[in-house]
C-alpha cells in the first residue's frame, strides 16, 4: 500500500496527512488533479460500456438486465 501511495502523491494525485489524535495514522486526500484524473477515468468507462452496450440487440440488453440481480449478489461484499 505504501507503494501505491508514494506513486500517487509523486503523481501529485494524492497528499499524504496525519491523524491529529493518533500518530501512527497516516491519511491519503485526492488532490484536484487526483479528483480531475479519477473523473476522467469514470467518464471514460461510462463510455466504454455505453458503446459496448449499443452494439447489442434488445433481448441481448434485456438478457443483460436480467442479470444484474445475480451479478450484484456476486460482486457485493458479504
């Protein structure tokens, strides 16, 4: 984890703080290039899935729908 963090704040994405009431706690904030960079991201997924999702037929989108109430059920913590 400490890794990861080091790339993010060297990436200016995120700024490392401390806990006032416990030492040993180290916070990680999303800077606004961080905030800026994790939208343009979502946005680009949202995109991906939206073309992907044109390209199917009705029932193909239906069957799809159909699913999600597995697919929640399996991907949801628990």
């Amino acid at each position: 984890m400490t890794a990861q963090i080091n790339r993010l704040e060297r990436d200016a994405l995120v700024e490392r703080g401390r806990d006032g009431s416990d030492a040993r706690v180290v916070t990680a904030r999303l800077t606004a290039t961080g905030r800026d960079v994790l939208a343009a991201g979502r946005e680009r997924r949202i995109d991906y899935l939206a073309d992907r999702f044109a390209g199917l037929t009705g029932e193909e989108r239906a069957a799809v729908a159909a699913a999600m109430p597995a697919l929640d059920k399996l991907f949801s913590a628990g």
